[in-house]
C-alpha cells in the first residue's frame, strides 16, 4: 500500500517527502531544466509560448522558473515566496498575461508542475497527506482560517483523498525525536523565510512506541524575509528616493513611505508592479526633488530586478553570519550599489524583529510553565538559526550541549510524512 506524503510548502523551499515504512522516509527527486533536485525554491514563472497556442503560458517552479526567468527577462512574469499571501484578506489575486490568478491556482500550479518533475516518483494514490503549517502565518494581518480554506482549495484540486495539517515545528521536532535515546522536553525553534514558530514537546517511549505531549506553542509572523527587507530599506531605499520630496500645490511632501514597503518585499515587486500604486508613483517623477531617484526606483521595477536584489542581499547577510564584515554589490543602483556592511549594523536594524522573536519564546515557555533548566534539548532549523543574533537568544539561555541542528531544509517534510505514519495521527494534527 502507498505510505503517506509529508508536503512542507514554505515560503522559500519546498520538499515533499513519502513515508518508506514506520521508521524511514525519502523525499521526492524532481528532474527540470534546471537539473536534479530533491527540493524546489517556491517559485512560479510565466512565458508567452506560441507554440502551445494564442493565451498559452509555459509555467516553470523552483530553480527552472529562476533559469526561465533570467533568460527572459520582460518577457518572463515571476513569482516567489507565494506562502506569504495564503492568509492575506488583502490579496485577491494577480494579473499573469491578461490572466487572474488566485491564491489557490498559484499554489496548485505549483504543486502540479513538482508532481510533473516528479514523474513516476509522485504517488498518485497515497492515502495521506499531512501538510505542514506555520503556528502563525506571516502578515500584520494574518487570518489562518483563510490560508487553510486557500490550501484546501488547491489540494484537494490534486485528488488527495485525506488531507491532515501539522505544526512546522511539531513535524521537525518529530524528526528530530527519532534520534532521542530517552524520553526529553524538546524545545523546536522553526525558522522560515516568513515565519518563526516555537513548540515544546514532552516525548516518552513506552513499550517501543514513541508517544508526545504537546506542552505550548507560540510563534510571530516574520523571518528570515524580515531580515532581507530591513536591509533593502537600509541599503538600497535610500538611493530611490525613500526620504526625499515632490511638490504639490506649492508644498513640499514627502514621497510616500508604504511604496517602500513594498519594494523592500522583493518578493512582491512582481505583484507591486501591477498595482495602482505604482501608477502612482511614476506620476510623482515630474514633481520630485530627487527626480533621479525615483527614475531608478521605476526602472528597477520595470526591470524585473527583484530577484536580483534578492541574490545580492541573502549573499550579504550569509557572509555576515560568519564575518564581522561583508561586501554589498548591486550592479543596477551603480556606485550606489556598493557598500560594506558590519554586522554590527545588520544587528541594529534587525533589533525589533529580533525583540518580537524573544517574545514569543518567552510567551512560549510562560504559558506552558517550563523553566529554562526544564528543558532537555533544543532543535533548531532553518537558515535564519545561523544568524549570529538569532543564535544567541539560545546560548543565552541554554548550554551548548542541549543545543543541536540539522535538516534545516528536509525536517519538516520528513516529520510530516512519519507522522502520517501514525495511528494516532489526530494527536498530532493542529487544532
């Protein structure tokens, strides 16, 4: 009989992984243009093809959407981190060549092409699957139920009979408790690229079966994306007219600050891009102070330079998890596009973010009643626990010794599909 697939759709990657028996999992190999993967960067692109008829668009995911991308730019529609929309009321949708895309069609046009890189890989009648989901979606306004009713819609779309939703964080730390050779409190610390979930878990094994008391939850809708847009705004808002000025009627105002917020969301420039807001503030160049600012600001965006810019910060802010320094280079914004950043600012502008991250820990181990001393060990995963700042409110708190990482791209997935394993599998499912 087919076992049960583990889907971790994040905001970054994605991985699929199926259940081999009670104590084993694989995940999916997907074959692209792009070459071999085992997991696929949650990407979406579009491109007019001809050959497939008037309207027809060929739609790559993951790294061949990239490749898709770069080799046709203007012509390419590019879409990325798609997770960050599901529990957004604001998002109604998006314009891809004259065709509306909702929510639901983007993420089952995603998970269709995984499926057709799979090949023969995709289990087309596993009885399960368990999907990962964020103990608090990303947004200011986020609605849960909204982002399940979307994911619903698009999977169910995909013929899954039986369709169960997990904790991020209870799958990895299920991961991770295959390795425990005695019952532990597991503190997990899941960090995605839009969100940061915390789950205590109390493990116990009685008679071989591996049981789970699950002690608190808690969690805050930002990431590693948050960190990428704190230093967009400090490197590269600037130098496109964030702060500066147009006149109207006389008076000086200033250039509105909210289309910055969406430029520093380079995931959503492909979306800004086609948004009354945009209009907008092309209509403003004649009226600048700094005209050429908000020239390059419009130029960047027609130009599709969002990814661009993506590359170029994820590559300043992994050099600073390991130097007290690092090189910023973005070609487009000229000399501009050159600086040098310590690690000692990124700190500074990340301090918020970082004070809301605590909270929630702390929130986490209030509610449940665990003391710092209570707990046997902790898991960390994903790429912001390599943050330098992120780590330390760990080694601030626990000894090194309690402290272990690993599969920060498969331990969720993996998790998943072990726990759809399981009998008892309603203990595990988020309420």
């Amino acid at each position: 009989m087919p076992h049960a697939l583990g889907l971790d759709f994040g905001t970054t990657n994605t991985v699929v992984a199926q259940a081999e028996n009670r104590a084993s999992t694989a995940s999916l190999t997907f074959q692209s243009i792009a070459g071999t993967s085992d997991s696929m960067r949650t990407a979406l692109s579009f491109l007019k093809d001809k050959k497939l008829g008037a309207g027809a668009l060929k739609v790559e995911a993951g790294q061949a959407a990239i490749r898709t991308f770069i080799d046709n730019p203007g012509d390419c529609r590019f879409l990325q981190s798609i997770k960050t929309f599901a529990a957004s009321s604001l998002f109604q949708g998006t314009l891809v060549h004259g065709r509306r895309f909702q929510f639901e069609d983007l993420m089952e046009v995603f998970l269709n092409r995984l499926a057709h890189y799979a090949g023969d890989g995709w289990p087309v009648d596993s009885p399960r699957l368990v999907v990962g989901r964020p103990v608090h979606f990303a947004g200011a306004s986020a609605d849960p139920a909204l982002a399940l009713e979307r994911y619903n819609a698009a999977l169910t779309r995909l013929g899954f009979p039986s369709i169960h939703y997990v904790y991020e964080p209870v799958a990895a730390a299920f991961y991770f408790a295959q390795n425990l050779t005695s019952d532990a409190t597991v503190l997990v610390a899941d960090f995605g690229g839009g969100t940061t979930d915390f789950s205590l878990i109390r493990f116990e094994t009685a008679g071989g079966k591996l049981s789970a008391t699950p002690i608190g939850h808690s969690g805050v809708g930002l990431a590693g994306d948050q960190f990428d847009a704190r230093l967009v705004d400090q490197l590269v808002a600037p130098e496109i007219g964030k702060g500066s000025q147009f006149k109207s009627f006389g008076k000086l105002l200033g250039v509105p600050s909210n289309y910055y917020l969406s430029f520093s969301r380079w995931n959503q420039l492909s979306v800004f891009k086609a948004t009354k807001e945009f209009a907008d503030l092309k209509s403003l160049v004649r009226m600048a102070e700094e005209p050429e600012k908000l020239e390059l600001f419009i130029d960047l965006i027609d130009h599709d330079e969002g990814y661009p810019l993506y590359q170029a910060i994820s590559a300043t802010k992994m050099a600073l998890s390991s130097a007290e320094e690092a090189e910023f280079h973005f070609a487009p914004l000229g000399k501009a596009g050159h600086k040098t950043v310590t690690r000692r600012d990124f700190e500074s502008w990340i301090a918020e973010d970082l004070t809301r991250m605590e909270e929630a820990l702390e929130h986490c181990m209030a509610t449940a009643k665990v003391s710092h001393d209570a707990i046997d060990k902790v898991f960390l995963t994903g790429g912001t626990s390599f943050v330098p700042a992120v780590r330390r409110l760990f080694t601030d708190r626990f000894d090194h010794a309690r402290i272990e990482t690993g599969g920060e791209l498969v331990s969720i997935a993996h998790g998943l599909a072990l726990i759809g394993e399981r009998d008892d599998i309603e203990q595990w499912m988020a309420p």
